[in-house]
C-alpha cells in the first residue's frame, strides 16, 4: 500500500510540475519570439534603435528565476548542435520544449507499466523508463532522418537538371531557384525555399547556401553547394558543372543501390532477430503477466539483465555488419 500510495504522489507531483512548466514554456516561447524581431529590428536600424525596454518587469523575482532556470535547462537540450539538427532533419515539427514534454509523459507511462503490471522496484521501473524512453525518441528521429535522407538523395538531381536546363535557356540562377521550389517535392523543394526566403531578405548568395549545406549536412548537398561558390567566386561554366555533378550523383546512387541489394538478406535478419525478443516480452506482459514475475524477484533480476544485454549487443552487432556507407 505504501509502494502505491508513494507513486499515486509522484504521479500528482509529476503532473503539477507539468501544468507549471507548460505555463511557464508557453510564456517563454512567445518572448523569444518577441526577442527575434527585436533583434532582426536592430539589426536594420543599427546600435541607436533602443526598444528592448524591459518586458518582464511585472514579473517577480521568484517567476523570473524559475524561468531563467528552465531556459538554462532547455537551452542545453537546445544547443544548435546535434540534437537540435537531427530533430530538423527528422521533419517533425516539433519544439525541444515539446519534445521534452513528451519524452516525460512517456516515462511516466512506462514507469507505471513496469511498476504495476510486472512488480518491478519504483527506483528500478523509473530508470528503465528513462533508458526506454530516450532509446525509443532517438530511433523514430533518427528513422525519419534516414528516410528523408533517402528523399533529399532521390530528388536533389532533378533540382539540378532544372537549373542546368534553365540556365542554358538564357535564365538566371537566381530566378532559377523558385521554380525548384515549387516544381521539387519536399525536402529539397523546402530547402530550396528557404533559401529563396533567406535572398528576398538580404542574406547573401554565400551564406544562403551554406546554411542550407549546414542544415541538410549531406555530402552530395556539399558537393553542389561547393562548387556553386567556387564558380561564383572564380567563373566558368555553371551548366558544365551541374552537369558534371548530376553525373557523379547517379553513379553514387547505383552504387547505394547495388549496396543496399547486397546487404538485403543481412538486414532482414537483423531485423528479424533484433524484433523478436521485444515482441515476445509485450506477448507476454499483455498475455501472460504470471510468467514475468520470476524476473521480479532478486533471483531472476540477473539473467533479465544479461538477456537484455545480449539482445541489444547482438542489435548492434548486426547493424555494424550490415550498415555499408556509400561517402
């Protein structure tokens, strides 16, 4: 009773806490919008434009240092680093904050499965919630990366073909790249607009292409955005060399192909392999919850861990084997 009493209290904590920090995230959010156009107002007016006058003044000190404590906290998840770039690259769109929120809202949820439904110690059921939780949000990021990776590969030659062809036909480049916005399907058709946005604000050729490169972090994007500015920068053909690039990109994607044709059997396997294990154990808490109990007990918590263990080196190990890089 006691055990139930103490996660029905960590449950409210957990939900008071989350009430205050949806309120107080929500404040955050549009007060940084507010920062943004601040900044991008001084930026055109320059350093005698003061309109940053305090707008936070009606908040007391307390709120003012429960919120520069979340900011620091999320800033760190924040950092344009990684993460932060992987998330973008995944195409959700969602915020940190929201991540976050989520991430914890699926740690509760399995640190109640793994409490209740098959007796594991609190301490025990939360931290393996937290290693589940952060393993399953890396997946589906890192999943949805690959694929619109793939995308990004599969249509990146024909943005290319579209300008070479437009600039043969007299077109300059810059009117060039909204008709591959809109012609390209997403994501190169999104970064293309972006870029285009990026130019109609006064950001220069240069560094409009290179923060694309940034973004997309893809060698063949590198390739194209290389020699776009090298030939600005120097002369020459631009037709010539889209055209040369456009060859080595189809050469690179048959060699995926004939990659990804050899490794099929290997990684169905693993897949095969790797999905098993997981599928029986949820088998069996939905089923069968009796048979789990033994790994409840301090005599079978050693071999669920060296199971566990094993199941995630064998994964990694025929991912390893499996994973061909075609750079």
């Amino acid at each position: 009773m006691s055990a139930t009493f103490s996660l029905v209290i960590g449950l409210f904590c957990f939900l008071a806490f989350l009430g205050v920090f949806l309120l107080v995230t929500r404040y955050w959010d549009s007060s940084k919008d507010n920062d943004r156009a601040l900044e991008r107002l001084n930026a055109f007016g320059g350093n005698d434009l003061d309109i940053t006058s305090d707008p936070q003044s009606f908040l007391s000190n307390k709120q003012k240092g429960v919120e520069k404590a979340l900011q620091k906290y999320l800033g760190s998840l924040k950092s344009h680093n990684w993460f932060q770039l992987r998330l973008y690259q995944s195409g959700l769109d969602l915020t940190m904050t929201q991540l976050f929120l989520a991430q914890i809202a699926l740690i509760a949820f399995l640190t109640l499965v793994f409490f209740s439904r098959l007796n594991f110690p609190l301490l025990l059921s939360f931290g393996m919630a937290i290693g589940m939780a952060f393993f399953l949000t890396s997946f589906v990021i890192n999943f949805l990366t690959t694929k619109r990776h793939q995308k990004f590969i599969e249509y990146l030659p024909l943005a290319l073909d579209i300008i070479m062809r437009s600039i043969r036909a007299g077109h300059p480049l810059e009117r060039t790249l909204p008709m591959v916005a809109k012609e390209v399907p997403d994501p190169v058709g999104r970064e293309f607009r972006t870029i285009t946005e990026q130019l109609s604000v006064g950001v220069t050729f240069e560094d409009a292409f290179r923060n694309a490169a940034m973004r997309v972090d893809l060698r063949d994007f590198h390739f194209f955005v290389s020699a776009l500015i090298i030939q600005r920068q120097t002369g020459g053909s631009l037709s010539e060399i889209l055209e040369t690039i456009i060859f080595v990109l189809h050469k690179r994607g048959e060699i995926r192909a004939k990659a990804l044709a050899l490794s099929a059997e290997g990684r169905l396997t693993g897949m095969i392999l790797g999905a098993l294990p997981v599928l029986f154990w949820f088998a069996m808490v939905l089923f069968k919850p009796e048979y789990l109990e033994f790994f409840s007990q301090p005599e079978g918590r050693k071999p669920f861990y060296i199971a566990v263990g094993l199941i995630v080196a064998q994964v990694l190990t025929v991912r390893w084997l499996v994973n061909i890089k075609v750079d």
